[in-house]
C-alpha cells in the first residue's frame, strides 16, 4: 500500500469519529514536523546543482577520492578494531567468570564519556613531539619518540574511544543469551571454539553489528579528531573548501559524504536483519561461562590497560595543566571564562526542550498507529541523526542565506540543528515509556468522559514522564559536546565550552583547556550514567 493509499484510509477512518480524526491529526503533525527537519539537507542538492557539468568531474577529481578513500579506510579500520577490542571485553564481563565484574563493566563502559577530540588533545600532549613522554625520556638521551600524528594515531584514538559502542550493545546480546543451547552443543562434542561460532556467534551477531553500526557512523562523521592528529579526511576537507568560498564543492563533497553514510546504514540493515542463524533465548546464561580458570586474572589485564589510555591519560593530563599550569597555560591570551559554560548549559537547555515538544507528537504517533505513515514519521528524524554535523551545518547555512537569511547563525538555528541531530535519542526514550502504559487506563479515563487532551495531561503523561526526563536529558548532555555544528553555527561572538577549547587548540594554549575539558569530561559521565541506568531497567 503506498503512502498515499494509507493516508486516504487514515482520512476515511477519520471521517467515522472523533478518536481517529485525532490520530489522523496526531500522525500527519508528526510527519509535517519529521519533512521540516530532514528539508534543510534537500538544498544540498541545490547548491550542488549549481557546479553544472563541472560536478562529475570535481566528484571524480584524484584529490577528492584520495580523501574518500582514506575516510572510507579510517571508518574499516576503526570499525574493524572495535569489534576486536569491544567483543572480547562483553565476553570477558558476561561470561569470564572474573571478579567484581560490574566494577569491570563501567570500567570498559566509561571511555563512552570522553569525547574522542579531547582524548586526542590528551593524546598528542602526552605523546607528541614536545609532550610529556618526550620530555620524561630527554633526560635518558631519548632525542625523538614515534610520531603520534597521522592516520594510524588517529585510528588508535578513534577505537580507543567509540569501542563502547559495540561492547555495550554485544554486552546487551550475552545477557539474553541462552547458556541452555550452548551446553547442549558441548555436549554433543562440539569443541569451546565451535559453540561459539555454530551457537553464541549467530545469537549476538545483530548486537555486534548495531555497535559497528554506530562505530562507523561516529569515525565517518567526526571532525575534531582527525583535525586534531593531522589526517585529512571527508569532513575536514568540506569544511577547507567552505571556508574558502566554495560553497557549491562543498555542498557537492556532502552529497558524497551522505552517500557514503547511506551505504553504511544499508550494509548494516542487511548483516543486521539476517538472523537466519539464531535462536530463540530463554536468556538462562549461567551454563554459558568461558571457564577461563586462572585465566581469567590475566584477562584483567586488557580492561586496565584500555581504562589507563582512554580514561587516566586524559584526566591526568588536565589535572596536571589544572594544578601546575601546562602550555600556553600563562600566556595570558584566550583566557577561559564561565560564561562559555553558561551558553554551553542554555543553548543545550533550549535543545533539550525544544526536542522533547517536537518529539511527543512523533513518539506518541509511532507508538499509538500502525499506519506506515506514522511509521515514516518516526524513521525519517532519523535521517538527521545519520548525517554528519559539518554536512548538516553547511546544508542549514545555505538554506538561510537563500530563503531565511534573518536567522542565519542566530541562536534558533543553532538551537534547530541541534533537535536535527539529537532528537532521535528523545524520540526512542519517549515511545518506549508510551508503549509501556496500559492501554485500559487510557480507555478507562475516556469512558469516564473525558477529553482526549485531558486524559494524556492526567493519565498518560505522568506515566511516560521518565522517559520524557531521560530523553531531554540525553539530549542536553549530547548537545553540550557538539563540535562541527556547534563551530559553524554559532552566531558571532558567541563562544561555548566546545569553541573555546577549539580556539586554545588552535593556539597552541593547551592549558587553558584544562578547566572546560574537565567540565566536560564530567558533564559527559552523566550522560554515560543514563546510558547505563536506562540498560539496567
């Protein structure tokens, strides 16, 4: 049934009374408001339109897939080591057998919290050429250590940070595992190594690959990392060919990265739907443990080294510019301000809210019709979430200077980019809470007369309310580490926790960075903290 044909049936139903006039109602706000979220990114194509012919041979242009293929490489190789460092980790806190293996969980969970450009900022002040590794060892004649710069840095920083994607999700998987049938194939002489190709594999594949999935999205579209350890890729090089007037290339080159991105989604939903291996679970896992004997002390050894890297290494270092003044940290230029964090904290504010009142009607809609158009409604915000910040700021640049030029790089369209990119997240938590209300107190409620409004204000929305408060708050912790659009958007003047520290970088002032990166660290580990409650439920 095409969109069309459903949404004549969802009028004609609507026509025999008042409930499924709302929900007609109901479905179509939600799928105005999804089209006005995704519309910016259809001027892309306008703008690019405007190379003419020139277009294919600018796509095709040697230093163009010269960059595309190093991004396109950067995404495997990142991709690839998360899956290498993210599995093992879920196996050895499910079924290791080690000890205190929640302390372990959050432990491998945590490096989630940091993001990836202030990781890398750690990382090159530690091992840079003039970092703290190179000054400890100039005392030893150590003259010169390995560069960190480059795409091998990059990639190391890159997994160190985003594997929690694919161990969270593959953690998730071993949960429900049923340790039942992998006894069973023991003991039907299957060796350790093909129960867990033949039984545990197929089962927790689907996690494995919505972790990559996230993994790859994440390296595609970061911007502060690469730029950081000095690897051009994809979005660096739109955001080069921007800033220097050329705003059709740029918009052509975001195309690319769109598609790049499309593909990345597609091979996904194919690995990820293809469940023709798995079983069903009764998610009984105690009979599925390794049995690693002695073993599984030496295993610690892998969840420490990779806490120390990703978590102490950065704390350390801005701890230490914090107490005893780093590079640049008295210089005297640049000088940190608190009101970098306000507007950090409003503009995330207004994010959070404004998200949460345009993803109730989505959410709600989604979860209450099983029309397709509901349905579409519900995906197409997700179209935001997939797309890169630097493509979405270059798309809503253009679009404002063409057709709304009063808000451009104003607060509003700051605060919209914003609900683009993170509304999703609002969305999900909310129709989660929806599906759970029982559906014969809602009916109930109108029974006893009252409105369709009144019965959402008295008895659904209290009861969806914790979900309402996790998805606002996800999205205001989000919002406060956003870089690329947070760089390109902002109106003049106007600086946050994340430009700020971009500036010092720039300059070479590392240790003014110390106090905002800190802040962040911390606001960071609270959203980490709702990620973990919300798994726990």
């Amino acid at each position: 049934m095409s969109i069309r044909e459903q949404v004549a049936r969802t009028l004609a139903r609507g026509a025999d009374g008042d409930d499924s006039a709302a929900d007609v109602g109901l479905t179509l706000l939600a799928a105005a408001i999804a089209a006005v979220l995704v519309l910016p990114l259809v001027w892309l194509a306008v703008d690019a339109a405007g190379l003419g012919v020139r277009a294919l041979e600018l796509a095709v242009a040697p230093q163009t897939l010269e960059v595309l293929v190093r991004s396109v490489a950067l995404v495997a190789v990142v991709t690839g080591a998360s899956i290498l460092l993210g599995v093992p980790l879920a196996l050895l806190t499910v079924q290791g057998g080690i000890p205190f293996p929640r302390f372990w969980t959050v432990l491998a969970a945590l490096p989630l919290a940091v993001p990836s450009y202030l990781g890398a900022f750690a990382f090159v002040s530690a091992f840079g050429p003039r970092g703290e590794l190179a000054d400890l060892l100039a005392p030893l004649g150590v003259e010169s250590i390995p560069s960190v710069y480059g795409f091998a840095g990059a990639a190391f920083v890159l997994t160190l940070y985003t594997y929690p994607y694919v161990f969270l999700t593959t953690r998730a998987s071993l949960l429900s595992l049923d340790g039942s049938l992998v006894e069973a194939a023991r003991t039907l002489n299957a060796g350790r190594w093909e129960a867990f190709r033949r039984i545990t594999l197929p089962q927790i594949l689907p996690g494995i690959t919505a972790g990559a999935l996230l993994v790859a999205l994440y390296a595609l579209a970061d911007f502060g990392t690469p730029n950081i350890m000095r690897v051009e890729v994809f979005t660096q090089f739109i955001y080069a060919r921007y800033n220097a007037f050329a705003r059709d290339y740029a918009a052509l080159l975001s195309l690319q990265l769109l598609t790049v991105t499309a593909v990345i989604l597609a091979l996904e939903s194919r690995i990820g739907v293809d469940e023709s291996g798995a079983y069903e679970s009764g998610g009984h896992r105690d009979s599925a443990d390794l049995e690693l004997g002695r073993w599984r002390y030496a295993a610690l050894v892998l969840p420490t080294a990779v806490a120390l890297l990703a978590i102490a290494l950065p704390i350390g270092i801005f701890a230490m510019w914090l107490t005893a003044g780093g590079p640049g940290y008295e210089g005297g230029q640049l000088t940190f301000e608190w009101e970098y964090g306000f507007n950090s904290a409003y503009v995330a504010l207004l994010a959070a809210a404004a998200s949460i009142l345009v993803a109730l009607p989505i959410a709600i809609a989604s979860a209450t019709s099983s029309s397709r158009l509901a349905a579409l409604a519900d995906r197409a915000p997700y179209v935001g979430y997939a797309t890169p910040g630097i493509v979405l700021a270059i798309a809503l640049l253009s679009f404002t200077l063409d057709v709304l030029p009063s808000v451009y790089k104003t607060i509003p369209l700051l605060v919209f980019a914003y609900v683009v990119r993170f509304m999703p997240q609002a969305i999900g938590s909310i129709r989660t809470s929806t599906l759970q209300v029982d559906r014969e107190l809602v009916e109930a409620s109108r029974t006893l007369g009252r409105s369709r409004l009144a019965t959402f204000r008295k008895v659904t929305l209290p009861l969806i309310l914790p979900g309402v408060a996790a998805g606002a708050a996800l999205v205001f912790l989000t919002t406060m580490k956003e870089l690329p659009a947070t760089l390109m958007l902002r109106p003049l003047g106007f600086d946050t926790l994340v430009t700020y520290i971009w500036s010092v970088e720039e300059a070479g002032m590392y240790g003014q960075a110390a106090v905002p990166a800190l802040v962040l660290i911390g606001i960071s580990g609270l959203s980490m903290a709702v990620i973990l409650v919300q798994e726990g439920r």
